[in-house]
C-alpha cells in the first residue's frame, strides 16, 4: 500500500492536510518570509481563505501530464496521511548458477584442477505504478528490473617435491 494525489490534490488543494504549504517563489532564498499558498476564489466557508490551495493558474501542463500517469486512489484512507492506494503484482527471478570443476592427477607428484564458475540472475520487480515508476510492489525497496552476471574461474597446481616415509 502507498499512497497517490487525490482528485483534490491534482487540483492543488492541500487543505485537508492541516499543515501549511509555503510558495517558493515568495519570501527569501532562505526560505524566510514565505508566503502560505492560498487561492481565494475557491474559498470555503471552512477555509475562508483559500489556504494550502495552489492556484490553478500555477499547475503547469508538465505536473498535470505527469499527475495523468499515476492512478487514482483505490482506497478510502481515515486520515489524509494514510495509504490511499493498494497494488499487487508479480515478481519474476530467472535464475542460472553452474559449476565446474575438474582434477587432473598427471603424477603422484603432480596435481592440477581448474573450476569455472558462473552465475547468472535476471530479476523483475515492476512498480506499483507501471510506467510512471512508484514503490517496488515485492517489498524489497526497488522497482525495475536487475541483471546481475557473475563469472570466475579458478586453477591451482600442486608439486609435491618430497615423499613421506
């Protein structure tokens, strides 16, 4: 579960939120002297003011393209804060490991062997909310996929100089 802007939030209207919700572009560089965002003309008479309301004039076609690729919630939360969106899917792991190993005894005092190793992991994890990214839905933090290759090979030869008695 996570959670995605709401009808009202794609609109700009945090108010349901209770938290004041600053504009950038006033005050000082150092976030000083902000000014809380506030869009009269869609006052309330619960937020006679307009607080924490975005001005539409101020949602540009790039948030809202981007808001359009998220869904919307699939859950009626209690609080504002909570989870307003479940998602389930699948993980795939395509996963190949081999080993060889082979020993060559040329004399009782010459000994060799030569092992190669491999392995190989391909794993899909797709996010909750498919081409727009999101949380991972296998509860591992990542989303996407991941290739993972591993090789090594390792020889030794061993010369046994002396006879035990």
């Amino acid at each position: 579960m996570t959670r995605v802007p709401t009808a009202a939030e794609r609109a700009g209207d945090f108010s349901a939120f209770g938290v004041p919700i600053f504009d950038p572009l006033t005050g000082n560089s150092d976030g000083s002297g902000r000014a809380q965002f506030a869009d009269s003309s869609r006052a309330t008479s619960s937020n006679p003011q307009g607080l924490n309301m975005i001005p539409q004039a101020r949602i540009t076609t790039q948030a809202t393209n981007l808001l359009n690729l998220l869904p919307a919630p699939n859950l009626n939360p209690a609080s504002p804060n909570d989870p307003n969106f479940a998602a389930s899917g699948s993980e795939a792991l395509d996963s190949d490991q081999y080993d060889v190993r082979g020993d060559h005894y040329a004399t009782d005092k010459l000994h060799y062997f030569g092992r190669y190793s491999l392995a190989n992991f391909n794993k899909n994890s797709p996010p909750a909310f498919g081409i727009a990214g999101g949380p991972s839905l296998s509860g591992l933090n990542f989303a996407g996929k991941s290739d993972v290759r591993n090789q090594n090979g390792v020889g030794a030869l061993t010369i046994r100089l002396a006879q035990r008695c």
